[in-house]
C-alpha cells in the first residue's frame, strides 16, 4: 500500500513537472513572438524614417533646384537690362556725335556766307 501510494505521488510529480516544462515553453513562445512583433514593429519604423528623410532630402533638392532655375532667370533678365542700358547709352552717344556733326556742318555753311 504504502508503495502504492508512492507510486502516485512520484507520477503526481512527473505530472506536474511535464505541467511546469509546458507552460515555460508556452511562455518562451509568447515572449519570442512578442520580441519578433517588436523587432518588426522598430524596423518597419525605422524604414518609415528613413523613407521620410529620403522624401525629406527629395523635397530639399527640388528646392534648391528651383532656386537654382530662379537665379539664372534673375541673371537673364538683368543682363537684358544691362544690354537695354547700354543700347541706349549707344544711341545717345550716336545722338550727341550727330549733333556735334549738323554743328560742324552749320559752322560750314555760316564760315560761306
């Protein structure tokens, strides 16, 4: 009797124990697929920021390149200011130099009479 119930305690035991080993691998399972979920959750963020910088660097870019576009339509614009000014810089020059001729021409004509 007394081995009996010995018997029953140790396979009371062996029971419980194979009970114990269940529930730590269940638990070991649960915390893997919590850290995968993590680790998946950090990388999928990470790529959003990276994705968001690249976007970020594009937009800058752009930016900078229209700028760019900006300057030289100022620059064009200005050096056709520039070559209006100096057209007429040209013809005012050629006005005074006519002027100065039809005087010299007037000169002639009063130097005859």
């Amino acid at each position: 009797l007394v081995l009996l119930i010995l018997l029953v305690l140790v396979l009371l035991v062996l029971v419980l124990l194979v009970l114990l080993v269940l529930v730590l691998l269940v638990l070991l399972v649960l915390v893997l697929v919590l850290v995968l979920v993590l680790v998946l959750v950090l990388v999928l963020f990470l790529l959003m920021l990276m994705l968001l910088l690249v976007l970020f660097l594009l937009m800058l870019m752009l930016l900078l390149v229209l700028l760019f576009l900006l300057m030289l339509m100022l620059l064009l614009v200005l050096l056709f200011l520039l070559m209006l000014m100096l057209l007429l810089v040209l013809l005012f020059l050629l006005m005074l130099l006519l002027l100065f001729f039809f005087l010299l021409f007037l000169m002639l004509l009063l130097s005859f009479f």
